[in-house]
C-alpha cells in the first residue's frame, strides 16, 4: 500500500503528492525565512497525514495545539510536567499510539530545550514492540539543534543536541520519522540537517543560508538565487518522497489554522479619552504570582485522546442498512476472520500479513465494503486470539473488565481479557506460552513483561502458590484464577475458545 500526501499543486498546476511510506524512511528538512510558509507546510503534512500515522509535534511558539480539536492530537503543556514526567509521557504515547503535540510556548530557551529532549527520550527509548512508524516533526528546529552555543546551559544543549541527532539519525530503525523545519539553515547542527533526504526549500535571503542549501540539495549556488524569488507558499521540492528533479509547488490550504497567525493591520479606534488617567493608573497591589494549575494527569489525557482519536478516520459514504443486515455482515466477518486464523501458524503472523489475507477473503465474500479497516481489525484480533467468543459481550461484570482494559495498548488487551476470563471462571491461570501466543509472540520472556507491565498498571495482582503455580487475582473484581503452570504446554484455558 502506498499513501500520497497531497501537499499542494506543482507551478504547472499538478497534484503534488509526498509519499509517505517513503517520508517515513527518508525523513524531510524545510527551510525558509520567517513568514516563507514552513508552519503552514508542516500543518498541511500533519493533516493530511492524520488519519495514516502517528504524531508527535515539537512545538516552540504553541501554532498546533488546534490540531486537537479537529485531529484529536493530546496537547502537552511543557510548562505544566517535570523532564521526567514528559520523558514518560512520551514513552505512554508511543505505547498507545496516541498523537500528541508539546506544547513549549512561554518556556525559556534551556527549559524548552530540557523538555523538548525528555520527550524525545521517552519516544526514542520505548521497547521494541512499540517501534510502530511515527511522525515526529520539529517546527524551528535550529532553536533545538543549535549550531553554535548560544545562551544557554551546556548540558542543556548537549541534551538538546542528542535528542534531536538520535532522532535524525538513529530514528528510523525505531520507527520514528524526523520531519525539522528551519528559518536558518546556517543556525542548525549539520549533523541533524544532513540527515534528511528530502528536502523543501523556501524563501530564503541570506546568502550563507543559500550556500548552505545548494550545498545539501547538490546544486550551484548559481541555481539556489532562485530561492530568493519563491513567494511565501512556495517551496522547491527534490528528495526520493517528493521529487527526483527540483521541483516548484504551492503548498494547498489547511484546515485548522495557527491560534497565534501572524497579526492583520486593524483600523485604529477612536482615540481614548482619558489615556492619561487609564494608562497611567497606579498599578494595582502587588498580588502573590497568580496560582499554578495543578499538573492534569497525563494518563487520563491519553486515556481520553485514546477513546477520541477512532473518530478521525478517513471519511467514509454513509449508506444506510438495516439491523439485520449489519448483523449478518459481522457473522460473516467474524466468519472470515476464523477461517485466516484456522492457518496452523496464524498465531506468529505479523498483523499486516493477516489484514492482507483477511481483506482478500473479504473481498471474495462480497463483504467489499464493509471491510473492517486495520484499526477494526487488530481489535478483532485480539479478542479472537484471547480465545473470546461473541456471548460474553453482554456480561454486565464483563463490562468492567473491557472498561478497564481499554487502559492498555490494544495488542495487550486481548491478552488481559483472556486472563480476567479465567479468572472470571476460576480456571488455572494460563502458562506463559499460552499468554504469549495470545500476544502474537513465541517469547516466554515478552509474557512474563506483559503480566509485569500489567501488575504495574494496577489491573492484576500475580502470586506464586507453593507448588510454583501461579495465580493471577484481578484488582477490585477480586476475581481469582486457579493456580496455574506458568511452564505448562500451550494449552488454552477452555478448549473450545480456541478456535475463537
Ligand atoms: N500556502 C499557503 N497558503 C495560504 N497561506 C499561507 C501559506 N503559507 C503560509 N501562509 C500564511 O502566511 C503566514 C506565514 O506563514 P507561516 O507558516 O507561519 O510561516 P513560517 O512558519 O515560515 O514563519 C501565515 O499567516 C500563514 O497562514
Ligand atoms: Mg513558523
């Protein structure tokens, strides 16, 4: 699958299109002088990337926090957080693939430069099972990879400096993207600016900067003078997502716009009457500094841009069908989906592999358009590979469960809601290689971090009898597995849940 991001039209007035696969392998650099339009651009990119990708936003000057409303975007506000607290917001994000934009409006230079690195750190460090691809754009990002040292801290710097080189180069084995967008191409680290392979260029008038591009982009210098005539909007597009040739386009409209755009001339009002007497009032008392918000609980943010963040999929036609209909498509659905997972070795399959073969079998079942989309799916799958069957939906205590499930990434869920069913029915507790199976995994290891991970979160508490068996209690339900062989062979809790 490919997936064309239209960014704007060509001078020639062609559809320019980025692709994003691509995008996500060959990171991107903008630059332009102040006002050339390289928000604007990286607002278009991040709309019409939304409903494809993951997101995280490095923002200085507080221009996307109204992604949120339209896009569902988790605003952080840096001011608001501890370097540690954003450091684990930022691997919280990446675990449950929540998009997110850091908010460093208001910050001093070294703090944002502090919390704009912790997050990075948090994105960059997630565990291997979490390196999904993301898009991770940085709007002035010469403020966070300095060339030279400005006013700032050392340690601030190298701090800042690190973040952003890991994410430039060494983000892509981990899935991260690096989109930086730069008014000065002279003020960021070379290091991080050559790491891009694509490459959008602005309006630019100093003559280093132009030296600077022509030099990256492999042209004459002669040649990048024509950067100085691009008119704001405007950018000369070249790299292996855009264009093999340079390439003129006018970056298209967006949707959302800047809180804070750049300020309209405005008729003076009439003159004020008394300006003496109000400007010049004395100022009122002294009052102590207004008092800080309290820090909100990030994980109640996630949890909330988690249960938001389904509805910007891409639009769909609506067409009307009766209650029959849709529940006799979803029999034939979960009919498709016991027939991939029948394969003896579906269980290790990767997902995409799985969504291809299903929406194949889909396809030949007439159900084309009622194909669940991957998002759709991989919930499917993982209450299939949980061994849940369609019955236990109604269950009022089973509600809970589901409730308190939907606080762990979606690919574990499965794998809590198999272990509450046992415990719901008093059966042994699985062994490892059950709950890994479940996971999609051969690892006996992965399982034992799944159970941690889950004992850390507060759903389950895990307790070893005498004997070495284990027995798994769920947090408030108090419901109780049965002892347990964490080393028993892969056999499922109830026999005929397997076959979903
Ligand atoms: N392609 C475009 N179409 C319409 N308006 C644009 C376009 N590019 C920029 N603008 C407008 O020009 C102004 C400056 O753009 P901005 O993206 O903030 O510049 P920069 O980030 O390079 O300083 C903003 O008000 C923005 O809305
Ligand atoms: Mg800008």
């Amino acid at each position: 699958m490919t997936v064309a991001i239209e960014m704007g039209q060509t001078t020639a007035g062609a559809a320019a299109a980025m692709d994003l696969e691509e995008l996500l392998a060959t990171r991107l650099l903008v630059q332009g002088n102040s006002g050339s339009g390289k928000s604007h651009l990286l607002r278009r990119l991040l709309e019409q990337s939304a409903p494809w990708v993951q997101q995280a936003v490095i923002d200085p000057e507080g221009d996307f926090v109204t992604l949120a409303e339209r896009f569902g975007h988790l605003v952080i506000e840096a001011e608001d957080h501890t370097e540690r607290g954003l450091q684990v917001a930022g691997e919280r994000a990446r675990l449950h693939r929540v998009s997110t934009v850091l908010n460093l409006e208001g910050l001093d230079a070294e703090n944002q430069m502090r919390r704009a690195a912790a997050f990075l750190g948090g994105l960059f460090d997630v565990d291997r099972d979490h390196w999904y691809p993301m898009l991770v754009v940085v709007d002035e990002a010469q403020l966070f990879a300095p060339a030279v040292a400005g006013e700032v801290s050392d340690e601030a710097r190298k701090l800042s400096l690190g973040a952003m080189t890991n994410l430039m180069c060494r983000g892509r084995k981990r899935g991260l993207a690096g989109i930086i967008a730069t008014q000065r191409l002279a003020k960021l680290a070379k290091n991080v600016a050559a790491e891009a392979s694509n490459f959008l260029m602005g309006r630019t008038f100093l003559d280093i900067d132009m030296a600077r591009a022509a030099d990256l982009l492999g042209m004459e210098r002669r040649q990048a003078e024509a950067f100085r005539d691009l008119e704001r909007g405007q950018f000369m597009a070249l790299g292996p997502a855009l264009s093999r040739r340079p390439l003129r386009l006018n970056i298209g409209p967006t949707d959302t716009h800047a809180r804070n755009s750049t300020p309209r001339l405005m008729p003076m009002p009439e003159a004020l009457e008394d300006m003496r007497a109000v400007i010049l009032a004395a100022p009122p008392p002294d009052a102590s500094r207004p008092q800080r918000r309290p820090a909100p609980d990030l994980l109640e943010q996630l949890r909330a841009a988690k249960a938001a963040a389904p509805e910007i999929e891409p639009v769909v036609a609506e067409v009307t069908v009766s209650a029959e209909e849709v529940a006799e498509r979803r029999e034939r659905v979960d009919r498709t989906l016991r027939a991939v997972l029948a394969a003896p070795d579906a269980g290790f399959r990767a997902i995409g592999v799985l969504y291809q073969e299903f929406v194949v079998r889909c396809r030949i079942e007439g159900l084309g358009a009622a194909v669940p989309d991957l998002n759709d799916f991989r919930r499917m799958l993982t209450h299939a590979r949980a061994g849940l069957g369609a019955d236990i939906a109604d269950d009022d205590a089973w509600q809970e469960v589901t409730l308190r499930a939907s606080i762990l990434p979606d690919d574990m869920q499965g794998v809590f809601m198999m272990i509450a069913r046992a415990a719901k029915e008093a059966w042994p507790c699985p062994g490892d290689a059950a709950i890994a199976r479940a996971y999609g995994s051969h690892s006996l290891r992965r399982a034992q971090r799944l159970l941690g991970y889950m004992e850390e979160q507060g759903l389950i508490v895990c307790q070893l009898d005498g004997a070495g068996r284990r027995i798994v209690t769920l947090v408030e339900l108090a419901w109780a597995t049965a002892p347990g062989d964490p080393n028993a062979d892969d056999i499922p809790a109830e026999p005929s849940a397997a076959s979903v």
